[in-house]
C-alpha cells in the first residue's frame, strides 16, 4: 500500500473521553499507531468540560414525526454529489463536516472549528472532493463520537469487518438497550445539527443506512428515500482507490491490500443484498430510486423529477443555485481506470445480482489489463 500524509489525530478526537476509551478497547492497537491514540485521548480530555457544557445546553429531541430524507447507496455511487447538490436549496438543513466530527461540542463550536482547519486537508485525499467544514457530510463518524454502534469502527480495526456489519448494520446479537441508545443518539444529532441550520428540511447522506432501511423506518416512519445506484465495476474500483488512501490515515491497525479488496467485496454484497431486500419496505411515495449515469449527464432533470416525486415544494426557490453549483463542477476531473481481467472475473460473479437487479452490464469506458 502506498504512503500517505498520516493525521496526528483520529476522528475520535471529537468523543466524549468515556466513549473514546470504549472505542479503542474494542480492538487491538498496534504500536505503531500508539502516539495518535494518546494524542486524540488527550484531546478528548481537554473538551470533557466542553461536553458537560453541550449537555446542559441541550433541548428535547425530535418526536419523530419529521420526514426527514435519507440519501441511500453504496460509496462512490454519487451520493456526495448528490448530497451537495440538494443541499443548495436554502431550505436544506444537514449535518456539517464539523458536526460529523464534533457532534458533542456544537455549542462551543469556535475553539474546535480553528482545531479542525489546522488538521484538515482541504481535499479528500482520493478524489480531490472539495471538503470544508461547514459542508454537507455524512453522519456515521458522528454516531461513532457519541455512542457505540458505529460501523466505522471497521477503519479503526479492519480486523473486525465481520462483527461490525453484524453489529452496527443488521443488529445482531445487539440489546435493546444498546439499539435504542443508538436511536436516541440518532435523533439527538439530527435535532442537534437542525437546530443548528437555517433550513428545516433534514437531508442526510450515510452509505451505512443502505443496509438499515428498518431501523430507519422505526425511527422516522415518515422519512423520504433517495437512493442511487452506479455501474458495479466503477464502484469496485473506485472505492478500491478510495480506502487504499482513506485506511491509512484512520486504521490503528495494518491491513494489506489483499484484505481490502476482500472486505470491499463482502460489504457491497451484504450491504447492496440488504437493500433490495428492505426496500420494499418504504412506501412508494416516499422512495425514489436514481440511476447515477442518467443523473450525471442531465442532473437538473432528475434533480427537478426527486423534487416533484418526493412532494418538495420549494423548487422555485431552489433551483437557480442548484443550477449555480451544476455549472462550477463542470470542470471536475472524474479519475480513470482500468482493472486486472482476474479482479474483473471476480466482481462480475461476485456481484452479479447486482447488474441483474439494477440492469448493468460491463462499462464501456475502462482498460482491462
């Protein structure tokens, strides 16, 4: 595996000191990673009075009666452009980089926003993704900061892949006091980041809820849905790329590439099988499912089809600076790829209810070596 520009700090800078203890017991630190553990401890030490101050500070939760919309599909499916590119609309309330990475200091967020920028890079390492810290952001490393049921734990621990897709996505062998500690952590961070924004429709993007579509429901029985879905083989190789540069900067545990690519094929599989076995959950008009090829080459269209579909009502309003952040992508340049007929031959099998049940066949547009 390449070497990266590792961060002094781990995104668990921003747990409560108890929570972060739990979290690094839970697997094995090599020593190598020994220094970053002491220096998020200490971090986590020094916000403790900041976090009893947020406690205080705190309202009542949402009753669940919102309708919240949650952005589904698999990483590199195009949900963060699509995430931004409804969180344009002046309406759109989100969970912000910040808040994913300090869901317990929102109160007290100046001292901790200079903290983020000095160890930010101002791009994803992977695919030069523009990131700030008042950007739209997805939701699981806040959950992971504020209680245990978190799957991405599995970038501090590889190792225990097998367990977390168990634990944190199907709740298996989980009590139910840890899975309603999880919903009411939920909910807290969604009233939390609302509060927080100017906007009163709740847009959330988390791959992880993919496979919760459930639990989702039982939570927000009014919630809308977006999915959307992206050529199996691109995805294969653009999440390889993308956790060959993310592992190194979160893990506290070495992992090879080898055991990447195994863990990519058994989380698409289960995570993908999972939805199309809970979508059917949703009530129809509260669903609407995106194919990302037809999305990118006309986004307004689909955008304007999700507004009517979903029963948004502010597109008049929103359309103009949707439009605006359309026309200063355009120059975005997309990675290329090419793959190894063995890893070809593995994912088309591998992945093959996949191209059936969202009608794919090979793409056109990469090498095969």
């Amino acid at each position: 595996m390449s070497k990266f520009n590792i961060p002094p700090i781990s995104t668990l800078a921003g747990s409560t000191f108890w929570n972060y203890v739990k979290a690094i017991r839970s697997g094995r630190v090599e020593w190598k990673y020994y220094h970053k553990v002491l220096l998020t401890g200490l971090v986590c030490g020094l916000a403790s009075p900041f976090h009893c101050w947020e406690k205080l500070r705190e309202t009542e939760n949402s009753d669940g009666s919102g309708a919240p919309l949650f952005i589904l599909g698999h990483w590199r499916s195009g949900t963060t452009f699509l995430h931004n590119l409804l969180c344009q609309d002046p309406n759109a309330a989100y969970v912000s980089t910040y808040q994913s990475l300090f869901p317990n200091n929102m109160h007290s967020q100046t001292i901790f926003k200079n903290f983020m920028k000095m160890n930010m890079p101002d791009k994803r390492p992977s695919d030069n993704v523009r990131l700030g810290i008042d950007l739209p952001q997805e939701d699981e490393f806040a959950l992971g900061n504020m209680q245990r049921l978190s799957f991405y734990d599995f970038f501090y621990f590889p190792n225990r892949f097998e367990e977390l897709l168990d634990l944190t996505i199907a709740f298996q062998d989980v009590g139910q006091s840890e899975v309603e500690h999880w919903a009411t952590a939920y909910k807290k961070l969604i009233n939390k980041a609302q509060q927080h924004s100017q906007g009163d429709c709740i847009i959330l993007k988390n791959p992880v809820n993919t496979g919760r579509v459930d639990k989702l429901l039982e939570l927000y029985p009014k919630a809308k849905f977006l999915h959307i879905h992206r050529n199996p083989v691109i995805v294969y190789l653009s999440i390889k790329k993308f956790f060959l540069s993310l592992f190194p900067t979160l893990q506290f545990q070495r992992t090879s590439e080898k055991q990447l690519i195994d863990l990519i094929i058994n989380l698409y599989s289960r995570l993908m099988k999972r939805y199309l076995e809970q979508r059917q959950l949703i009530p129809a008009k509260q669903l609407f499912e995106l194919r990302f090829e037809n999305f990118e080459k006309e986004p307004m269209r689909y955008i304007e089809e999700i507004y009517r579909s979903l029963n948004f009502s502010n597109w008049d309003k929103a359309k103009s600076k949707i439009q605006d952040y359309i026309e200063a992508q355009r120059g975005y340049q997309k990675n290329s790829y090419k793959i190894s007929k063995p890893e070809l031959d593995r994912v088309v099998k591998e992945w093959a209810f996949a191209f059936e049940a969202f009608d794919y066949d090979l793409p056109e547009n990469i090498k095969i070596i």
